[in-house]
C-alpha cells in the first residue's frame, strides 16, 4: 500500500461532461491494473456512478453520511478487486439544502476521509454539476481536482469561472489545493474547432492534461450494462487513454 491516501476531486460546475464516466474508469483502472485500494465517492444525487457500478437503492448511503447521521466506513460496498464505492441516492439533494444549517458544514467530508487514511491509496470524488455546498465538500477535502471539460469555446469563460471558485477554496478552506488539470472529453481531433479551442486552453494558462478522452459509443454504451468502458471495451481508444490518464496520476503521485 501507498504511504499516504491521495484524495481526488473530479469537478466541474457544468454537466454532460464525463466527471462519472472518468472516476468509474479510474478507479477500476488504479485497483485493478496498479493493485491499489481504490474508495469511489458518489457526492453527486443524481447518483450516476452509484448506477454505473449496478447499485441500485443503497440504502446507507451519502445522504446520511453528510448529515453525520452515519460514519462513511459504513456505506462502503465492495465492488471488486480493490474497488469500493460510497453510494449516493436522491436523499443527497434534500441533504444539501440542510447542510446550510451546520457548523463546520463545508468540513464534513474531509472529517469522514481522515478515519480512512490508512485504508486507502486513492479517494476519487464524483461531484455533482454545480458550485453547491456538496462540491465544496469534495473540494475541501482533496488533494487535487481533475476538470473533465469538453472543448468549446464557452467552456473557457466558465472554466475561468471555476478557477475562480478553486482560488477561494484554498483562501478561505483548503490552502493545499492543488489542479491536476483540465481533461479534454468528448474529444474529436478531426474537428477543427476542437484543436482551436485546445490551443485557445494552452493560451489562456489552464494546465491541461496531455490525454484526450473521445468521443465514442462504447463509452455511451457501457454503463447500461453496468460496466466502465475499460472492462466494457478494453481496447477502445477512450480506455487506452483512460490507462494513460492513470499513468499521469501514478506519476503525479
């Protein structure tokens, strides 16, 4: 086991963007190819990695976890090999409404981590699509947050935006927080656009990440069966650079 947890956030304030797709894909990746013990948080009511890893109605899950109604350890479930998933279910939404009302409500998650330390080698946190208080808690909690974005051109203004956001994380709550970079998704280097926009990225700062995940039906395809993409179609090249994506986690570590 790694000597210390590294918590992950996958964040962005925009949906449709391959936040679930690509915490699914890296955790089956890192547990299964790397052998570390992987812990995939469902911070998200919409509860779409909850699915994608064919649970349905938990039970326990994050809901009652965030209102300190719960301890996180007692949610987990095994989903093979090094795998473990803390589930979300619509209960998350009404959850964040009340978080308003708590003291020390933007710590919550980093408390519940700090028990797991020496259980895990990697936390990823599947946020929801917003700047709410429960992608506060992912944020405050991490190490580093991973942008999945497609690349357009109105995504530059909100990833300006959402910078933004990570600089008042780390003023006010979390001063370690770090940017692991921007993932081109959806991606289609054909298009013309897509490779300016790319460019338009590099120019205005961002530091983006050196793998581009396409565009592909398989990725589409593969959470109806209940899988991720590098089990559902191995050799698929949004699993190829899925695996290189990791690479670049190993070798951030």
């Amino acid at each position: 086991m790694m000597c210390t947890m590294y918590t992950l956030a996958l964040a962005n304030h925009k949906g449709g963007v391959g936040k679930t797709t690509t915490t699914h894909a890296l955790g089956i990746i890192l547990a299964h190819e790397y052998n570390r013990q992987v812990l995939i948080i469902d911070i998200d009511p919409q509860a779409s990695l909850t699915g994608a890893c064919g649970i349905q109605a938990p039970g326990k899950s994050m809901a009652e976890v965030m209102m300190g109604e719960m301890p996180l350890e007692d949610t987990l479930v095994d989903v093979g090999e090094g795998l473990y998933l803390a589930p979300s279910d619509i209960a998350l939404a009404h959850t964040e409404m009340r978080l308003l009302a708590k003291i020390g409500r933007e710590n919550i998650l980093r408390r519940q981590l700090s028990r797991l330390k020496d259980r895990f080698d990697y936390v990823l946190i599947d946020s929801p699509p917003s700047l709410g208080m429960l992608t506060i808690n992912a944020l405050v909690a991490a190490d580093d947050v991973l942008i999945p974005s497609q690349p357009q051109y109105l995504d530059l203004r909100g990833l300006a935006l959402f910078t933004e956001t990570l600089n008042e994380v780390r003023e006010e709550l979390n001063p370690d927080l770090g940017v692991l970079g921007v993932l081109p998704t959806f991606w289609d280097r054909r298009l013309k656009h897509h490779n300016e926009v790319l460019t338009a990225w590099h120019q205005a700062g961002l530091p983006v990440i050196p793998v581009q995940i396409a565009r592909s039906v398989r990725v589409a395809e593969a959470p109806v069966s209940g899988q991720s993409v590098v089990t559902y179609a191995p050799e698929n090249p949004s699993s190829v650079a899925y695996r290189g994506l990791a690479e670049v986690i190993e070798e951030d570590r």
